[in-house]
C-alpha cells in the first residue's frame, strides 16, 4: 500500500542521503521523494511516497526514521486530511495540424505553456499526481519528448474530517 510520509529535518549535508540510505538498506522503493525548505530557518520539509507491504514495515519504518540524528519529526499523512500536489513539465511534439487539438485537451488541466518552438510545446501541469497521470496518458498519443517531474507535496490540512473517511492515492 502506497504511504505518504513526511520528514521534518535539519537542513544540512547529507541528511537527504542518510534517510534515503536508510529506506533503501531497508528495501523499501520510494516512489516520489520532494524536499524543500519550511517556514523555519534551518529546516526543510521531505515528503515522500512509499510502497509498505504492511502495517508492522511501517511502524519500523517511523521508528527508525524518527532515530535518525538530524530528523525532528516524522509523519504518516497518509490517512489524514491533506493537500497534496505535483508538478511536471512535459515536452509534446504539437505540428501546427494538430496544435488547436492539443490546446483543447490540454485546457481542462489548467495547463500552461511555458516553452514553445516550431513543433514542440513544453506544458507545465500542477495538481494532485492522479492528475498528472491523465494528463501525461492523454498526451501519449501525440508523442512525449521528454517529460520529468517534481514529486509529491504534502501537508495535513487544518480541518480534519471523521476518521472514517480515508484517501484514496
């Protein structure tokens, strides 16, 4: 089951390598990993997705990760209320025959230009990554240059609803 964990760290060298050490010494695939800093001088925020098999795994993985040394705190956001977003720049092959097509798809997604040349347009899509994923599949079939992504952000939103309703990721 995909997991949503977040990591509040000291912002120094090498923290970044220790945890990610850490998880892959423990064999765990981090699907999408984004760090950044916080609204504190001197930490930074890592939010991450990873596959746990099951609910004892992730408890061991809390608990070492809490153990390391330039970690403050650590959360599984996972079941919470969260906001939760992605980036990704995706180069698409657009002649000029099929350009108005793809403008008309791409619309709904709230995707912008941000590079353009005679048949290639750079979008910038932003959203949840299910959104992100749509985009990209529909965009297949027009050809994909090049395409990368930010990983996943995330925090817990302020008002939290029952606890009997879940994210589904």
């Amino acid at each position: 089951m995909k997991r949503i964990i977040t990591a509040t760290v000291i912002n120094q060298s090498g923290v970044m390598n220790r945890v990610t050490g850490l998880l892959m010494k423990r064999q765990f695939n981090i699907e999408s990993i984004s760090v950044g800093h916080t609204e504190q001088a001197g930490m930074s925020k890592m939010t991450f997705v990873v596959n746990v098999e099951d609910e004892g795994k992730l408890e061991q993985l809390l608990k070492q990760l809490q153990k390391q040394i330039d970690v403050i705190k650590v959360n599984d956001i996972t079941d919470r209320a969260i906001v939760m977003r992605e980036l990704a720049l995706v180069k698409v092959v657009t002649p000029p025959s099929v350009r108005n097509e793809i403008y008309s798809i791409v619309e709904p997604f709230r995707a912008t230009v941000v590079d353009m040349s005679k048949n290639i347009t750079t979008f910038q899509v932003i959203g949840h990554p299910e959104k992100i994923e749509a985009f990209i599949d529909l965009m297949k079939p027009y050809g994909i240059k090049e395409l990368t992504s930010s990983g996943v952000s995330a925090f817990v939103r302020e008002t939290q609803k029952s606890n009997t309703e879940k994210l589904s990721i």
